[in-house]
C-alpha cells in the first residue's frame, strides 16, 4: 500500500471510530439490548485486523455490518459507501446506499445525500434509467440538492449522447451564480452545440447548424471548435473570408490546433483564383511557421513553393526547414523530392526507403490525450478513453507533427 493509501485509511479508521463511539454512547436502552458492548467491539476489532492485514475492503464490510445507522453515524455510512464505488465494487455500493435509502426515520436531507450518492453508483455501473429517475425527484425548486442533481444529470445526459437534454440541464445550472462562470462546464455545453451542430451539417442544414453554433458562441466565445464548424458552414456558403476569419482565430488562440485547420484555411485563400491571395497565403504560412514550427505547415509551405517557385526553391525550402525542426515527415517528403534525380537500382532503394518510412509513420499515433495518455490516430473533441473534453492534442516531436 503507498504512503498517500496509508494515511487514508489511517483517517478511514479514526472516521470510523468516532462514528463507532457516537453509536455506542447514542444507542437507546431498547437497541443496546439487539447489540451488546461486546458485539460492538468484536466487529471493531475485526475491521481493524482486515485493516492491518491491508484488506480494506473487507474492512469496510465489517465496520457497515458492525456500526448502527443512525444520525450520527450515518455521514459515515455514506461515507463508506461512496469508498466502495471508488474501489470499483459498484453493486456493494448500491446495496449500502439502497440500505441506508429504505431507512425510515431519517432527515430528508439524509435521504436526498443517499438519492445523490446513489445516483452516482448507478451511473458508475451504467444503469443510467434509474440514475435519471433518482436525480429528477430532487428537481425541485426549493431543494437545495437540486444544483448537485442538475449536475449529475448533465453527466447521465452526456453518456447518453442525448446533448439537447444535457444542453437544458446547463441551462437550469447556470442561472445558480455557482456554476455561471464555471468555465469547464460552458466549455463542454459548447461542445454540446457543436454535436448538434454537425448533425445538422451532415444533413446540410446550415441555418440550424449556425443557430447551434451562435448558441455554442454564448457559451464559450473562445470555443476552437465552434469556429472551425462556423469556418466549415461559409466556406460550403461561398463565404471564405468569413471562414478565413474564423480559422486564423483558431490558428492564432489554439496553436496546438493548427494542423487541424490548414486544409480549410488553404481553402479560405486559394478558392478564388486570385494572385493577391496566393501571396496572402504564403505570407501566413510563414508566419505561421516561425511562431510554431511543425512538419505539417513546414510541408504545405514547401507545396506552395513548389508550385510557384520550381522544385529547387522547395528543396532550398525544405533543408532550411527540416535542420530548423528535425522531423521524420520532413525527411520522407525530402527524399520524395530526390527520387527523380536517381534512376535503375539506386531509384528503386531510395523508393524503398521512402516508402518503409511513410509506412512507419503511418503506423505511429498522431493524436495524444493529455488527461489520460490515450493515443489514437484521429481527433476526438472528447477523449474516448477518459471522456474529459479537448484533451486530445496532436503529438509533437520529431516521429511527430
Ligand atoms: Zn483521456
């Protein structure tokens, strides 16, 4: 057991104790008479031996068979119930909660703690239904477990993907000063929109999809991914200057996110066939490329100076770039470029090896989650491993962008 397990349980026991001494001196003559001074301690001291033999979960067991319900001790029936959750013994969790639940006698706040923790059990063990049951008889407006509920529904909602419902629990949460500028949670309801919002891309209603995205916008004005679906909308409404507008937006506040935008943004300036653009165009990817470099922008700049400029100026492009930010991607398009000037056998190994990179590469992730380490070769705006959102970023580095 590590030191931080230690000290917890450690305070596990003193919790415990003084939960144990309150019941032994509150307990009335008529339920001394069901559990003797010596039950009482036996089943102390047989907690505490799980405890030393570092069975705590066993433990645990003992000291809820052991210890009276009651006021004073329930906070610490809660208590233990909500540890059994965490060490992933959900349905032993839900047997305490349910327990404590189906206790007569109780003060309706205990009873509305027991609905919120057992709440959490059934969504931990995925029986979202009876979460949401549970959750919707706290709705009340005058319970002050209502703010916690609306919370926790929000979180059912989420795994459920139903977002226009999770979208209304927002809704009600904000207007409570306490989660008004609770920056995650605007975060993720603007994430909310932007599932809709592509939903209704996808069956190419745009005026919907911008009625999400302005409601995404309310939420998190910063949001990169409600801009880059606004930059998707103009650019299919012919509008590439507005796109344009959204996606330097992205490049410049999420610089993490630029590999994500370049092809769209190449869009923006190179739809219309337009000298002044393509100029424009080259002078942002610069920029873009000194503040951040990256194989991904180092490679579009080198196509750009190709096409413009000949093969020479992007091979120039391209070793400057490539001994600026080593990387394995730089290297491969560089021997891309040399395959011409070799021809018989030395062609047909320098293809070789170009290939045998690009299948390496192919093989490695792109994408890396930062709460979680998950790693994936697309981009997911919600970790699929950890589900925090915008957690994903692209792995940086010399196998990397
Ligand atoms: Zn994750």
């Amino acid at each position: 057991m590590t030191e931080s397990g230690i000290t917890f349980y450690l305070w596990l026991l003193v919790a415990v104790a003084a939960g144990w001494l309150l019941a032994r001196y509150s307990i009335k003559p008529a339920r001394r008479s069901r559990r003797t001074t010596s039950d009482i301690y036996h089943d102390y001291f047989v907690g505490l031996n799980y405890l030393l033999r570092d069975e705590p979960d066993e433990a645990v067991d003992t000291f809820i068979r052991g210890l009276e319900v009651n006021g004073d001790t329930f906070e610490t029936h809660l208590a233990l119930g909500t540890l059994l959750r965490r060490r992933g013994k959900v349905d032993k969790a839900i047997t305490v909660h349910q327990d404590l639940l189906a206790r007569s006698g109780l003060p309706s706040e205990f009873g509305d703690s027991v609905r919120l923790e057992l709440s959490n059990d059934y969504i931990a063990a995925g029986l979202l239904d009876r979460a949401e049951r549970l959750l919707k008889e706290l709705l009340s407006d005058d319970n002050p477990s209502r703010w916690d509920a609306l919370a926790q529904l929000v979180t059912v909602y989420q795994i459920e993907k139903e977002w226009a419902q999770a979208i209304e629990m927002v809704d009600q949460l904000i207007q409570n000063s306490r989660y008004r500028r609770e920056k995650t949670l605007r975060s993720v309801a603007a994430h909310y929109c932007c599932e809709l919002a592509e939903q209704s891309l996808a069956s190419d209603n745009l005026d919907q999809t911008r009625e999400y995205l302005r409601k995404a916008f309310q939420y998190d004005r910063g949001s990169a991914r409600t801009s880059m679906l606004i930059a998707g909308v103009e650019l299919k409404s012919g509008n590439p200057e507005r796109a344009r507008k959204e996606l330097l937006r992205v490049a410049y506040s999420h610089p993490k996110l630029i590999t994500e935008v370049i092809p769209a943004l190449r869009k923006s300036y190179l739809t219309q066939a337009d000298d002044k653009r393509i100029v424009e165009w080259k002078k942002t990817l610069t920029k873009l490329l000194n503040d951040h470099p990256g194989s991904t922008l180092l490679l579009e700049l080198v196509q750009l100076v190709r096409e413009q400029e000949g093969e020479a100026a992007a091979e120039q492009r391209l070793a400057e770039g490539l001994q600026q930010h080593p990387s394995l991607k730089a290297c491969q398009a560089m021997l891309q470029l040399q395959l011409d000037n070799f021809s018989g056998e030395s062609r047909r190994f320098l293809k070789i090896s170009v290939e045998t990179l690009q299948n390496y590469l192919e093989s490695k992730p792109g994408y890396r989650c930062e709460q979680c380490g998950f790693e994936t070769r697309k981009l997911y705006w919600q970790c699929p491993s950890c589900q925090k959102w915008d957690q994903l970023n692209p792995i940086r580095g010399a196998e990397g962008d």
